[in-house]
C-alpha cells in the first residue's frame, strides 16, 4: 500500500526533516509511526497526503508513484485515503453530519446516498444522536471521533492519523484506537504517528520509529490484521 | 497511467447507464454552482459593513467613466446638431441698393451648396442685437444705423467637411456686393477637437479604473480568503478540487462587480438628473433640441456586464493565486 524508497525531505529553510528513509506498508496493515517531537512523523504523513514532496527518492501510495500526480489531481488522489489530525479540522459552524458529509459532497454522491453513509459513518463512531448537533457544541472527544468519521464515510483504502489522541484523556485514547483496530480489522490499511508509547504498548501492531529525520526501526512488532491473512 | 486512474476513478461512482450518469453529473454541477453562489450571497450578507464599501468603491470606480462616457457621449450628440447648423455670415456693402441685394440673393437661391439664405435688415439686425444686450431703444439713441445688411447661409454640407465650407466662404465672399464672409464654424471644429480629447480621457480612464475594479474585487476577495483560509485548508484535505473551492470566490467577485455596476447606474443618473436643468439651459441658448440624457436600460445591462465579468475575474485571480502560492509552500 505504502512504499518509502530512500525518501529525503529538506524544507526551503535547509532543515532535513528526513533523510533516507526506506519503509513498506502492506495493504490491510496496521502501522504505527513514532519518535519524538520533530522527529519527521507529520512530515512523512504530509508527504503521503501530497501535502508536501519528497526532495528526493520515490513514494509510492496504492501502486501510484506519487510525483507523477499532477496538481490538479491531488484532489482526487486524497479522496483515496482518510486522514485524522491532531487538530480534528472541522468546520465549527456546522453541523456533525455536514462535516462528515464532505468528502462525499466533493466526490458528487448522490445526496440520498449521502444522508445514509453519513448516518452509517456517525453510527460507526457512536454519534449518530448528535449528528445534528453544531461542531462547538461537541466535547474534544467527541470532535474527534466525528473526525474519523469524515475519515472512513467514503470507505478509504488507506487511514492515516497524526496524533489522533494529543488532546484526548487515557480512556477516550483507548477507544479511539479501538476504532482504528476496528476499521483495520474491516480491511483498512492503518498508519497512525502517534509519540504515546504507552497506549500502543500493548497493541500488536508494526512500530516505525522515526530520530532526527531516519528510520532507524520498522518492525519491532509486527502483526498483520487477521483480514488480511 | 492506470494506476493513476485507480483513485481517478473515485470520481465514477454509480454504474448507471450513460445518459443516467451525465445527467446526474449535469445536474450535480448546477447545484454546485446554486450552492457556490448562495454561499457568496451569505457570506456578502455576514460583512455587511466591509460589502457594502466593496460595492461603493466599485460603483465609483464605474461610474466616473461611465458618466464621463455619457457626458461626451451627450456634448457629440448637440454638437453633431449644431454642426448641421455651421452658418456663413455675409456682410454686404453699406450702401448697397436693394437691385443689388435681389441680384445676390438670386445667385445663392441658385447655389447647390446652399441650403437655404436669410436675408437680415440693418433695422432688424439692430433691433436684435439691443434685445440680446438688453438695452432696449438702443435703435432711437443712435443717428445713424452702422450696422451692414446681412445675409445668413445655411449651407448644405455638413460639420465634418470643413474644406468644402471653407472653399464656399472664400466663393461667396467674392461675390459683387458682399464685404465680409465669416464661417461660423472654427469654435466648433474647436468643440469638436475638444469632445475627441474627453473622449480618448474616458477611454484611458475606464482602463485605468476598469484595473481599479479588478484590484478592488482582488482585495476584497484576498481578504475574505483569508478568513476562510482554514475551510480552504480542510476542503482541500478532504477532496475538494481546486474548481470547487474556486467558485464560491468567484461568484463573490461577480456580485461585487453586479452590484457596484448597479451602483454606478444609479448614481450616474442621480448626477444627471441634477445636471439636467444647467444643460437644458445652456442647449437652449444654442437653439439645439435638448433630451433628458439619462442612461438607460442598454447601459444598465452594460454596466452590469463589464462589473459583472472584472469581479469575475477579479474573484478567479484572487483564489487561484492563493491556491497557486499554497502549493508551492
């Protein structure tokens, strides 16, 4: 699903924010990308979501080198993966649904569709009652599971999350990740960087471990998801 | 190519029939445009205060050439009438007899280059000329009448071939009786030199201020990207195609530009209306027919249309260069 081939990503300030870096992802695997503060983890996920570009090296996501994606067409390349940030990114005049919608709004679902898969989406999370409810009102947690939702309504082939539990308590942490177990579990390839040692810790998942910029270790637990065995 | 087309094809999601599919796929494009340009009118609605100096700053910009254009547009209108009006003046000799007189007007009356001949008295030419400096009884004060016997030719040929009038002049001021020949007519071709400058002016300045609408609506526009700047971010984290996030921006200049030339309509005719009694003043002391020279409908809808398009573009230039220098970060 994921190929690094001796990645390098130097940003125009000449700070190398990763340096040769080599590392597959398998599709259905479950992945988990740490290191500390600075290490390169949002980098390495920017360059999965094209939101930045390898200096040099090559990446290739769902058998698609990424620089021969155009500019114009990073859009349609983005509605293949789902992406969960630390800082959820929802529209905060708007309502659960409507956020969760949106991905299917620009892929140009049918709306009756829509109502359905969003409604499916929410209840997967477990806010189906609040998806009338505006973003404001909702707590943190609760922001961010309506984020993963917007991540999965359109049925992505590949979920990345950067820090998905930064702002969550242990136990709301814990439920997240269930979660992302879950949709593992269903098929969907997983990559989520995250620095919490402790809560994956006890989760038998592929650990990448990411200092100054080099992978220095990628399979420290490595446990493919029973469906894609 | 066909693994790019794997992702690509996120876009086909229905496997209904062709004609089903385009038309669903037409369909969806309206209502993206319906909600792009309800979105802008909403978001016009939210900064009221900010919109409607937007729309004053674009309604000046249009209107001053748009007034200019029609103020000259106006003066060529009454200085085409007077120039169908050009007259040559003939004084004749004190002292000519009345023969003499009917002889020369005989010869214009047979002239094809005169339309028609007024034959003014001395006595009638003074009387008229006491009633224009408004000294009346000035033809009792006076002893002896110094005024000449004149006679007014309205020629057939008009304003703009001024060397043909100028050929008939020095004719008729060889004509047996005749003193002096004046063409009445340099102070126009003046007016008219003058009317081709304004106009060239009007022209300069609507480029000059059709740029002004364009920074305007850019300005406008940047401003309002960047109070969407994170919507942007998360529209284009999520799929939206740089079209997408286009069109609410540009649908935002557009209304810019409608309105504002909506704007400058209004106030033009507002300006005209107040003008109109000074202009009608002034036509009349010329004898020239006068219409009320209020900008009408074909203007409304050009105003409309050139507002329309600059906000446009304006709106497409502001989201496209933002979305251009996002990439490049």
């Amino acid at each position: 699903m994921i190929n690094f081939n001796a990645v390098t990503k130097t940003y125009a300030n000449g700070f190398p924010a990763l340096r040769q870096v080599n590392f597959e992802l398998a599709d259905g695997e479950m992945a988990f990308l740490t290191g500390h503060s600075g290490a390169g983890k949002s980098t390495l996920l920017k360059i999965i979501l094209l939101m930045e570009r390898c200096s040099s090296g090559q990446v290739i996501v769902n058998h698609c080198p990424l620089d021969k994606i155009k500019g114009r067409d990073v859009a349609y390349f983005r509605r293949s993966i789902g992406v969960i940030l630390q800082d959820p990114y929802l529209l905060p005049n708007s309502t659960a649904h409507q956020n969760v919608a949106l991905p299917l709004v620009f892929a140009g679902v049918r709306h009756q569709d829509i109502a359905s898969r969003v409604r499916a989406a929410l209840d997967k999370v477990g806010l189906l009652s609040k998806e009338k409810m505006q973003i404001e009102t909702l707590s943190q947690g609760e922001q961010e599971r309506v984020s993963i939702a917007r991540a999965i309504v359109h049925k992505p082939k590949l979920l990345l999350a950067d820090e998905p539990t930064g702002n969550l308590d242990p136990a709301l942490s814990a439920e997240i990740m269930n979660l992302f177990e879950q949709f593992n579990q269903m098929g969907v390839t997983v990559l989520i960087a995250t620095h919490d040692l402790g809560l994956i810790g006890h989760l038998r998942h592929r650990i990448l471990t990411l200092h100054q910029g080099r992978m220095v270790s990628t399979g420290v637990r490595m446990m493919t998801n029973e469906a894609s065995l | 190519m066909t693994q790019e087309k794997n992702f690509i094809s996120a876009k086909k999601w229905s496997s209904h029939s062709f004609i089903e599919e385009n038309l669903f796929r037409l369909r969806q494009y309206c209502i993206n445009h319906y909600d792009a340009l309800r979105q802008s009118a909403h978001e016009l609605r939210q900064t009221q205060l900010g919109t409607l100096l937007t729309f004053l700053m674009i309604g000046v910009s249009i209107a001053l050439p748009a007034g200019l254009w029609a103020a000259v547009h106006n003066m060529k209108g009454l200085t085409g009438n007077l120039s169908h009006n050009a007259q040559i003046s003939l004084f004749l000799r004190m002292n000519i007899s009345e023969n003499e007189i009917e002889s020369l007007m005989d010869v214009l009356k047979s002239n094809r280059s005169i339309a028609s001949s007024h034959y003014i008295s001395p006595e009638e030419g003074l009387k008229e000329f006491s009633k224009r400096i408004g000294m009346q009884g000035l033809e009792d004060s006076l002893n002896d009448n110094p005024l000449p016997t004149v006679i007014t030719i309205e020629p057939k040929l008009v304003g703009e071939n001024d060397s043909e009038l100028e050929k008939l002049t020095v004719f008729l001021r060889n004509l047996p009786g005749v003193d002096n020949a004046t063409l009445d007519f340099k102070w126009l071709k003046r007016l008219h030199s003058l009317l081709i400058i304004g106009q060239r002016t009007v022209y300069a300045l609507s480029v000059l201020l059709g740029l002004g609408v364009l920074l305007v609506v850019i300005n406008a526009i940047r401003y309002l990207i960047q109070r969407y700047h994170k919507q942007i971010q998360i529209y284009q984290l999520v799929g939206a195609t740089f079209p997408y996030i286009r069109r609410p921006f540009i649908y935002m200049g557009l209304q810019y530009g409608f309105w504002g030339g909506l704007l400058a309509w209004v106030m033009d005719n507002l300006i005209l209306l107040l003008l109109t009694p000074s202009v009608r003043n002034l036509a009349d002391s010329y004898g020239v027919p006068f219409h009320t020279p209020y900008l009408g409908m074909l203007t409304l809808w050009t105003l409309l249309f050139i507002g329309s398009v600059l906000g446009a573009l304006g709106g497409y230039w502001a989201v496209n260069s933002y979305l251009r220098q996002q990439q490049r970060a």
